[in-house]
C-alpha cells in the first residue's frame, strides 16, 4: 500500500495511456503504401483507439491521394482483408470520436466509395447529426459535403444544416467553409435566402486569395444550381480562374466551362486562355479517358488543325469509349459542326452499340446530335425509335414524356400512333409552358411531315394543338407572379409560342409589370426582344426602372436591356435619359466586355439614332478589332458570320450618320465578297412588283432590280426621273430579277455608274414582308427604318410597299396596284 503511494507521484508526473499509442500513430504516418498501413491495424486491432483508427483512415487516403487517377486502387483497399478489421473497430469507436475524426472518417469512407447503407456509414451519418448544432463551420461545412454525395441534398438532415447556416449567417468569416455550405443547401433555400447567401459571399471575397481556385469554382457551381447569374460574384470568380489558369487542369476546366455554359455567362479571356492551355495538353493524353475529357472541352473552340488533330486521335480511340465518353464526344462533335464523314460513322456505331444504357434525356441528346450531323445508318434509327417509344410507355412524369416525344419527332419518320396520343393528353394537366411548348413543337413538326408525305388530313394532330393552346392559355391566366412565370417563360420559342400565346403572354406580363425590378429587368427585356411584339406599356416600364435602379443591373446585362429598343424602333418617352444611364453604367467596362458583345451593343444603339462616341473609339481602333478577329477564331462560323456582318453594318451607320467621327469605312473587300452571289429566292410579291414597274415606267430597261448602293445596300427595285419625273433608261446595266449583276468596282464607297444627271432623282422601292414589322401592329422595326433613313442620306426618295397594304382587298386588281405604284413614284393616281 505504501509503496503504491510513493510511487504515486510517479503517475501524476506521467499519466497513463494505451501503450505505444503515440508511436502506433506516427508509425501510420511515416508509412509509404497501404500494406505497411494494414499490418499495423492487424498487429494491433484489438488495442486501437478512436483516434488511432481516425489516424488509419488518414494515412489510408493521404496515400491514394498522391497516385494518379490511373494507379489509385479504391476498390482494392476497400476490399481488403484488414480493411474490414478497421471498418469493424470503427463502427465500436464512433460515439468516442471528436468532432473532426468522426467527419473526417465519413468522409474517406465515401471517397473508398463504402456504400451509404454499410452499418459503419448510417452509424458516423446518425452520431453527426445527433451532435449537428455544436459542430463548427468548418466541420459542417465537410459533413454536408458527405451528404451530397449520398444524395442526400434534400433530405431533412440538409434542412437542418440550411436553418443552421440561416440563423448563424452574420458570424460566419470563413468563405471557405461557407461556399461548401452555399452548394450543399442549394436546393433547399428560398430566393431570400438565397440572395443573402450571395451578398455574404460577395462580402467576403476580399478575404481570399487570388489562388483559392476552389472557393471561386464552388460559388459558381451554388450560382448554378440555384440558376442565378450573378455577374458581379461571376466577374471576381472568373478573375480568379484567370489568375491562375496556369494551374487549372483539364478536370477543372471542362467544369468550368460547363458551368459558365448553364449560367450564359461568357468571358471571351477564359475561352482564350483555356484554348492555348488546352491545346498544350493534346500531347499529354494518350488514354482514352483523358483525351475524350480534352475533345470535349477543346474541340468546340480549337482552330481547324486543332480540330483535326483531335477528331482524328478520337477516331483511333473510338472502340475504347464509354457509354458515357462517346456521349459527350457526340455532344461535341455536335458543336464544333463536326463534318468528318468517317467520324461521324464509327461514332454512330459505337452509340448503335450502347444505345440501351442510356436515358430519356441522354437519347434526346443523341437524337438532336445524330440529326444535325446527318447520321445515315437506318438501324441506328430504328433502335433509338424503339428505345424511345419503349420508355414512353413506362414514362410518368411529364418533363420525361415530353422529352420523348420531342425525341420521336426529330426522327426521319415523326409519326406518332393512337397510344402516344393518349399518353401526352394524359399528363397534359401537369403540364408547364416549357413541356406544353416542347409538346406543342413536335406535333406541329409531325404534322408538316404528314403534309409533305401523307395525303390524310391531320385531324388527330391539330385536335391535340387545340388542346395544347387551351391549357397554355389557362396557365398564362391563372399566372400571379412574375419570377414564377419567368422561370417557364424564359427558354419558350417556336411557332406555336409565336402564334397560340403571344397575346396571353403579354397581356400576363402587363398584369405583372409592377414586378419588373432591377434584378429580372434584363431577362424580361431580352424576352421581349426575341417576340418582335410592341408593348409600350412595358417598354415605358423598363425604361423607367432602368433609369431608377441602374446600380442593380450589371454592366453584362445592359445590351440586353436596350435590345428590344432597337429590334422594336421604339422610343421610350425619356429616351435621353434612359440611353445616357445605360452608357453611363457601360463605360468604365468598355475595355472588359467581350468583344461581340460591344459590336452588338454598338450595332443596336446605331439602330436608334443613338452614336456614344466612347463606345465607337473603343471599338474603332487596331487593339479592339485585334482582340475580335481571336475571338472570331474560335466562335462557330454561323456567329463568327453574324458578328462580322454587324461589325460592317454598324461602320456603315457611323461613316453615313457621324461623318464627324472619320471614322474610316474598311469593309469594301468583305462587301465585294458577299456581293458575288445570287440573291436566292423571290417573292412571288417582288416579281408582280417587277412586272408591274415596267408597264408603269415604260419598259424593262427603266426599272433596276437588286440594285446595289453605295456602302452595299441592295434595293429591291430602282428607277431614276429625270427633273420633269420622266423615267431614265439605265440601258445595258439593268438586271434580271433575282440575280446580282457582274459589278465593276471603284475604291472606297463610290460604284461605277452611280452619278446622276443634274436634277434628276433616283428612288429605291422595298418590298417589306412580315419580318419588317412588329408581329402585333403594323409597326416598322429598327432595321428597316435604319436601312430607309441610310437610303435617304444617300440621296434616293425610298417607296416602301408593306406586304399587308401590298395583299389588301383595295389593291386586289392589277389596275389597283398600277395606280398604287404611279401614286408612290410620281405622286398621282394615273398616269
């Protein structure tokens, strides 16, 4: 007794522990493979404490972590022997854990992918959650990630985590931590919520590195699942990306890419920097994997010998493929305009191959890809319109079914039996205005089908239409809030949208204008833009919000502000004002938008009138056009087409509007180029038109048809009086309707044969179909009233004939539309 009492002291000085516990634990940590770290847990499985078995996980996966995803063995560690001795020690120690070792265990466990179900995974899962309100941020932040990958992104357990995050919001300082938290809750929060998250984040974003490349990319991916495009936070998480672009590999940059693509978010600086860093990879991969990864991410902005560098590599790789790797290479391929013939056959039989493994939304994307690179093996089809009928008949949900549908009527037979029929009328209730609409698209291409290849009157199909227009109707009125008719409204397209619920779509949007705000303005105006329909009650209210709330609206979003302004030719009653805040809020960011987005936005001010002088130099000069021909480069031919023809329209407005700018006209050779081509095909309108100028006029030789002008407007006809409105014969340079004429050409803006006699005048008669109007009153559009103001600075008098005076009863006789056309062209009745 006594001598345990002397040697008391002994144990106060040294307290008692398991013996070679510290030295167990360095040893794990000093191991340099798996083997090394399981024979410790056998020699000592029976003694190990909870931190010991932390400490096992550890080393475990420290260790996987430094191999390269082709030596990582997850399967092989997790089915060892003595990994199951660990796992079953573990299961025993978990209420003992800390807080840090028993998230920290869940976690491994997950990455050695231990299924959700496995006792030892519900047992970590039930003891966090017992102790979810003590943990801190940090450890939360890692606990919901684990939820996420079972899954579990909506259960009440992530509820739980979301009410914690809500009410602690203002202490938390770690954005870390916060922005894991920001994509684990993502699909549980309220847009209030939600928008105090983004505030938050964008508060603390000055708290980061610049090289906290992972912080940036989860703010992106909450900004997509919550489908909000935050340009600000977009903007400094886009910086970061491009700070250290040096470090991002080709995982981080297909993840990027794919989420700018969701979110619309475009950076003409990454797309840069990711094509040079990309294309040095090519060398670098030589497993199929990796280089199916890097065909997808670069082959949608590689250059032409890039392009077939990769297509060609992909081809000796094709057999090798996934299922889901020749997926997305087919979704590429879709995108570059992919035109290889030999391609495009092998990876229609390698999809042949695995057409089976796939779901409804995965073979819509096959069909969309098949079709428009013109795959032509018939069994291809055939298979996939088995598939696709096949799942219809299972389908429930109405999102799946009318992907199905749409599927079907993309095939080169869009026929749809009796049992389909039924199947969309079924679900038709349930039904928003994106699935009523995808609905709607596919009967109306099957009944076209039927028209050109079946004599039979498409009963059934327009019965289906009616029914279609009546629920998307009663959706449209029975709408009471303006972001939840947005969220069906904003991808809505096509001609049954134009045609069935244009007027009801307008007449909710005036319902519920109160709510245009400085968060949505941008998106509606785009909306209304993309209809062609005139409201000035809304436009009247964009304008205004714009002007009151322009510190709301990013610099990203204002072309899409004026957008239906200048598409519309319409004028807001404080038009100075409300174009000058525009311009105001876009200055300081002239030097940073993209490229297209300025010829855009420059194009559609010249549309109103409108010539910021600012605007015009930073798209006038060598650097800015530098900057636009790299990004033509890697833009798809049709935009690259598009944006260069605005470029030309847009120096044209200057040079004949702002002559006081000097800025230079340089579009003569790009002119010329488009100019030697045929016209294409007339309107049977134009060629009444033709014939009846001649008769009017005297004769073929005094009317000019496709008459080109300087700066290279084509006029549908042209004659010219002399100074007593006598008609002048143009002789041997008239032409055929319908073909351009062989031109000779003088430099700059001056074509031969173009000088007048003294006093006479030359006029320009336009035949204006409906694409000239707004598509609810007869209301010229801006690009038709540029092209006449344009034709009048160039000296002509312009007649223009819109298509519905033109077709009207009072000009149903030929007599009717002589004295129409005298009446135009020498102000009478009769000649």
């Amino acid at each position: 007794m006594f001598r345990l009492r002397a040697v008391c002291p002994f144990w106060r000085v040294f307290p008692f522990r398991p013996f070679s516990c510290e030295p167990l634990i360095i040893q794990m940590n000093k191991c340099t493979n798996e083997e090394q770290v399981f024979d410790l847990i056998a020699r000592n499985k029976a003694a190990l404490s909870e931190k010991q078995v932390g400490c096992a996980f550890n080393a475990l996966w420290q260790l996987q972590k430094q191999k390269t995803t082709l030596l990582k063995d997850i399967e092989g560690v997790r089915n060892h022997p003595h990994f199951l001795s660990l796992h079953n020690v573990t299961i025993s120690k978990v209420k003992l854990m800390d807080d840090d070792t028993l998230v920290n265990v869940l976690y491994i466990t997950q990455q050695f992918a231990v299924e959700a179900h496995d006792p030892l995974v519900e047992a970590l899962v039930t003891e966090a959650w017992r102790r979810l309100e003590r943990f801190h941020f940090n450890v939360l932040s890692k606990f919901s990630t684990c939820l996420v990958d079972q899954h579990l992104n909506l259960s009440p357990l992530m509820g739980e985590i979301a009410d914690i995050v809500n009410r602690n919001l203002e202490t938390i300082q770690d954005l870390r931590s916060l922005s894991v938290l920001m994509v684990g809750i993502s699909s549980l929060i309220s847009q209030h919520f939600q928008e105090q998250l983004v505030k938050k984040a964008e508060l603390l974003f000055d708290t980061i590195n610049l090289c906290d490349i992972n912080i940036a990319r989860r703010i992106v991916q909450f900004l997509r699942n919550v489908n909000y495009s935050y340009y600000p936070l977009l903007e400094r998480c886009n910086k970061v990306f491009l700070s250290n672009m040096s470090h991002l590999d080709l995982d981080s940059i297909s993840k990027i890419f794919g989420l700018y693509q969701c979110l619309q978010f475009h950076s003409f600086e990454f797309i840069t920097m990711a094509k040079e860093r990309l294309t040095e990879m090519i060398p670098l991969f030589d497993h199929p994997a990796s280089f199916a990864k890097l065909f997808v991410a670069l082959g949608p902005i590689a250059g032409p010998k890039e392009k077939k560098q990769l297509e060609s590599t992909i081809l000796l790789m094709s057999e090798e493929l996934t299922s889901q790797q020749v997926l997305a290479v087919v979704g590429a391929m879709k995108e570059m305009e992919s035109r290889n013939s030999h391609l495009n056959k092998k990876i229609a039989s390698i999809l042949h191959k695995h057409l089976d493994k796939y779901k409804p939304i995965e073979l819509l994307k096959i069909t969309q890809a098949s079709v428009f690179l013109h795959f032509r093996s018939k069994e291809f089809f055939v298979k996939l319109r088995e598939l696709l009928l096949s799942y219809l008949k299972i389908s429930v949900l109405p999102s799946e079914i009318s992907i199905l549908v749409h599927a079907i009527c993309m095939l080169p037979n869009p026929q749809l039996d009796e049992a389909v029929i039924a199947r969309v009328e079924e679900v038709l209730p349930c039904c928003d205005l994106t699935e009523l609409n995808v609905f709607a698209t596919s009967v109306l291409r099957w009944i076209q089908y039927e028209h050109v290849y079946s004599d039979g009157l498409p009963g059934k199909q327009l019965k289906l239409l009616q029914k279609l227009d009546h629920y998307g109707c009663q959706r449209l009125q029975q709408s009471n809030s303006l972001d939840l008719l947005w969220k069906e409204l904003k991808i809505l397209k096509g001609d049954w949208f134009s045609e069935s619920l244009l007027e009801d779509t307008f007449a909710a949007l005036q319902r519920l204008m109160n709510e245009i705000d400085g968060t949505n303005v941008a998106e509606i105006a785009s909306f209304i833009s993309r209809t062609n329909y005139l409201s000035a009650l809304l436009l009247d209210r964009i304008a205004s919000v714009v002007v009151q709330e322009i510190e709301k609206i990013h610099p990203f979003a204002i072309f899409g502000v004026i957008l239906p302004f200048s598409t519309l030719n319409y004028d807001p009653p404080q038009r100075e004002e409300f174009f000058g805040t525009c311009m105001q809020r876009l200055n300081s960011y002239l030097g940073i938008l993209d490229p297209l987005v300025l010829v855009f936005l420059g194009f559609s001010l010249a549309t109103v009138e409108y010539f910021p002088e600012d605007l015009l130099k930073a798209i006038f000069n060598i650097k800015f056009l530098a900057r636009l021909d790299s990004q033509l480069e890697i833009l798809p031919l049709s935009l690259s087409a598009r944006i260069q023809f605005r470029l030309m329209e847009l120096n044209r407005a200057v040079c004949l509007e702002c002559p006081e700018f000097q800025i230079p006209w340089f579009h003569d050779r790009f002119c010329q180029q488009h100019y030697n081509r045929d016209i294409g095909s007339v309107d049977g309108a134009q060629q009444q038109i033709y014939k009846l100028l001649a008769e009017v006029l005297g004769g073929i030789n005094y009317v000019k048809a496709s008459a080109l002008t300087s700066y290279y407007y084509t006029v549908d006809f042209e004659c010219i009086l002399d100074k007593r409105k006598k008609p002048l014969p143009y002789g041997s340079h008239n032409t055929t309707l319908g073909k351009l004429p062989e031109m000779s050409w003088e430099s700059n803006t001056q074509i031969v044969g173009s000088r007048l006699p003294p006093g006479a005048e030359r006029i320009a008669l336009e035949f204006l179909d409906s694409k000239a109007f707004c598509t609810n009153i007869p209301h010229l559009k801006g690009k038709s009233a540029m092209k006449k103001r344009h034709l009048e600075i160039l000296g002509y008098r312009v007649v223009q004939i819109p298509h519905f005076e033109w077709n009207s009863m009072a000009l149903s006789t030929k007599d009717a539309r002589m004295d129409y056309l005298r009446e135009h062209i020498f102000g009478e009745g009769k000649s």
